[in-house]
C-alpha cells in the first residue's frame, strides 16, 4: 500500500480505551442482567465470573496480534497472516455479516427508546448521522464516543446509587412471574455466561482501528486490557447490586432491569435519565460497529475477499469512505426490509467463531510477553466453543449457514479468478 491508501494514526490510549468501554456499554448492559439471571438465577455472578475470564483470554490474544500486526481488520488479518487466508476469512466474514445486523439491531433499540411510534425512521436517521460523524475523521467519532461514554457511565452510577439507597422490595413479584425458586439454575451458567460474555467483545474495536491507533504496540495492549478491566468491574459491581435490591423473580423477569431498579428506589424521579443513558448506550454501541465493520470490510477489500473498491480511502479526513457507506446502505435496508430483531441471534455465534480464529491465531506466535502463555490462548479456544455450543440451536444453525454461504462464493471467486488468469 501506498502512504496515500494508509490511514492516519491519530488515536491515543484514551481515545481507544473510550471507544473499546463504548462499545462493552451499549445497550446490552440496560437489558443483559434479566435473561442471564432467569438462567443462571442467583448465580448470576459466577456467569459474569466465566465471560469475564474467556474474555480475558480473548483480549490477551487479541492485544498481542494487534501489537504485531498494528493494521485495520482485526482477527480477519491476524488470521490470515498466522493460520492462512481461509480462517481469516472465517473470522472476517462472520464479522461482517453478525455485526452488520448488530448495528441495525442497535439502530432500533435506540429508536424503540426515544420514539417508540416511530422508531424504523428514527433509527435510518441515526445510522445515517452516525455514518456521517464517521466520514468526517476518526478523532470526531472518538470525540462523540467520549461524550456518549461520559453519559452511559453517569446513568450506571446513578442506578448503584439508586440500588444502594433502597428500599429492597421483597415482593410482591410482578404478574406471571415464577418463584425465585424457579429462576435459573447451575445449568444455565454457561449459557447466560455466553449471553453477559457478548457485552464485553467490544474491545474488538479497538483491534480493527489498529491503523489508526498511535504507538500500536504500545498503546492497543493497553487499551484492550483496560477498556476490558473497566467494563468487568462495571458489569460485576451492578449484578451484585440487583441481585440485592430486585427479588430475584423480578429481576428475571423485567424487560429494563436497570430502570427498574430506580423505579423501586426513592431516586424513582430519575427514570427518565436512565431512559436517557440506555438511548445514549445504544447511539455509543452502534457508533463504534459501524467503525468496526467498516475497518473490517475494507481490509478484506484489499485482499480480494470483498469487491475491491470498498477498500478506497479518500477525502480530507482520511477514512474508508466506500466501505462506510456501503455498512450503511446495508444496515438501512435491513430495517426497511426485515425484522431486524428476530434476524440476529446468529450474530452471538459469529463473534465466538471470530474470537476463537484470534486464540488460535495468537497460539502460533513465538515471540510472546510473559503474562501471555499459550496455554492462555488454547483456554480461550476452548472457552469460545464451549460458549458458542451452549447457545440456542437455532442461532447456530442460522450462523453456520451464513459462513457456508460466504465459504462457497469466495470459493467460486478463486475459481474464476484462476481460469482468468490462465487465459492471459
């Protein structure tokens, strides 16, 4: 690549870090904690405890591939520069297509919270002024993504706060709810740890914006670990909380756990601002996937594996302006033409599947830090499996067909490629 088909590197570790926590805060932590505790019930911490330690398998691998290979893509380039281009495919594939409906996803959860009647237009809207913040620079989406941060996190504290004050309703439990007895179980650790662990595989972000991260070496290590640290932290403290405040068959059947623990505590005046941070979660969330994919879709361009001109960059602010906007006309015509909330279950495969090419990837590393032994990354594998297996049949089944699909035309695409040029 030419200096002019090259990114700039303008993020420092603040700036990744904020958009690796932006991501982990989406939406996701205002609606996680209720069908994780109907399964896990008052284990619920154990299964944070689990997704916690896969995730910190993941970053480990992940922080030592972006410090080697400091380049947009994420695990698609690890993949392919370690394992070989068909499982970088794998992971890019199923990084594009999963996360992709995530972001039409996250667009209409943020419609659903700002204007229920409307929410389709409202999020085309959002999707599109967010492509647009995008094309004007990466220091502008690190900027919104600070100040949507900066909202989430005074929403969380505000909620602690709420579920420290009290008082703590012993019941009655809502209409329809089951005993507490009845809540989850040690069997369903695994799977509501497969659900909490998605919440924190935001730090991938961070991984394909490797071009435009300063000092990579240095500075992505760093922020991976620390955006993952914080969002632990953040996600442990508050099921700890609700699990004291809320009945347990409460929590597990509320709809917005975390504003229903305000609604139950003397600070219930402040439901609208929790409403207010679950919107700004999900503008934060859907910001860094739309950065995300589009980093992702313009290295595979690159390599051939998608149509070459999304790998254009241009304009004065230096940004893949093709691969962006083409993220976007994707996303809107999802929401104009399905039920975008019924289509994403496979999304949690994919990301496992992407995650477990990174561990395998970062196994075949020779030079390794000390706090990143091989047996960190072959737990990581392993974790990502057994995460991804635990999930609904359905979800699965939908993924695999997705990456067979994508498998079966890049194997098309070698083909025709060689007989071209075997005629010239």
């Amino acid at each position: 690549m030419t200096r002019h088909e090259q990114l700039q590197r303008r993020l420092g570790v603040f700036d990744a870090t904020s958009i690796g926590l932006g991501s982990m805060l989406g939406a996701g932590v205002f609606v996680v904690f209720a069908p994780a505790a109907g399964l896990a019930g008052k284990l619920l911490v154990v299964s944070i405890v689990i997704a916690g330690a896969v995730a910190y398998c993941n970053a480990v691998a992940s922080a030592q591939l972006a410090a080697k290979y400091p380049q947009s893509g994420g695990t698609y380039i690890y993949g392919r520069r370690q394992l070989g281009e068909w499982p970088g495919f794998l992971a890019g594939w199923a990084f594009v297509t999963g996360k992709t409906a995530s972001c039409a996803a996250m667009a209409l959860t943020f419609g659903q919270y700002v204007a229920p009647g409307y929410a389709t237009p409202v999020a085309v809207a959002a999707v599109t002024v967010l492509t647009g913040i995008n094309l004007l620079g990466i220091t502008r989406t690190a900027l919104l993504t600070r100040i949507l941060l900066g909202l989430v996190l005074a929403t969380l504290a505000f909620v602690a706060a709420a579920a420290i004050i009290g008082p703590h309703p012993a019941g009655p439990y809502p209409a329809g709810a089951v005993s507490a007895a009845d809540v989850g179980s040690a069997w369903g650790i695994l799977p509501a740890a497969g659900l909490v662990f998605f919440a924190f595989a935001g730090y991938a972000r961070i991984a394909t914006l490797g071009e435009e991260v300063k000092d990579p070496a240095r500075v992505i290590p760093r922020a991976i670990l620390g955006a993952l640290a914080v969002a632990f932290a953040i996600y442990l403290g508050l099921a700890v909380l609700l699990l004291a405040h809320l009945p347990l068959a409460q929590l597990a059947s509320s709809a917005a756990p975390l504003l229903e623990a305000v609604t139950h505590s003397r600070l219930a005046a402040g439901a609208p601002f929790v409403q207010g941070g679950a919107a700004a979660g999900s503008l934060g969330a859907l910001l860094a996937l739309i950065t995300g994919v589009g980093r992702t879709a313009m290295a595979m361009a690159r390599e051939r594996d998608l149509p070459g001109p999304l790998a254009r960059i241009g304009g004065r602010h230096t940004v893949p302006f093709a691969a962006e906007l083409a993220v976007a006309a994707v996303v809107v015509l999802l929401l104009l033409t399905s039920s975008v909330l019924t289509v994403v279950g496979f999304s949690s495969f994919g990301v496992l599947v992407y995650y477990a090419v990174a561990n395998a990837a970062a196994y075949t590393l020779r030079e390794r830090p000390g706090h990143a032994p091989k047996w960190l990354n072959a737990a990581g594998l392993v974790g990502c499996l057994v995460l991804a297996f635990t999930l609904p049949p359905s979800s699965v089944l939908a993924m695999a067909g997705v990456l067979a699909a994508g498998v079966a035309a890049r194997a098309v695409a070698l083909r025709l490629r060689r007989r071209l040029a075997s005629k010239r």
